[in-house]
C-alpha cells in the first residue's frame, strides 16, 4: 500500500517539475523576445 502511495507522490512530483521547467523556459523566451522587440523600436527612431 505504501510503495504505491509512494510512486504516485513521485509522479505528480516529477510531473510539477517538468511544469515548472516548461514555464520558466518560456518565460525567458517570452523575456528575449520583448527585449529583441524593445531593441528593434529603439534602433529605429
């Protein structure tokens, strides 16, 4: 009972830390493209 208690505990683990991988990647992502769109407009005034 507790062995199975146990894996599913480390699933849903694994499961929020692929999560908040995949969030903090796009948020970089999301980061770099406003400052490459930032830079652009300032470049063209």
């Amino acid at each position: 009972m507790r062995s199975i208690f146990f894996l599913s505990f480390l699933a849903s683990f694994k499961k929020v830390i692929q999560l908040s991988i995949i969030n903090k990647i796009q948020w970089c992502f999301t980061q770099a493209m406003w400052k490459h769109r930032y830079l652009k407009i300032t470049k063209m005034q």
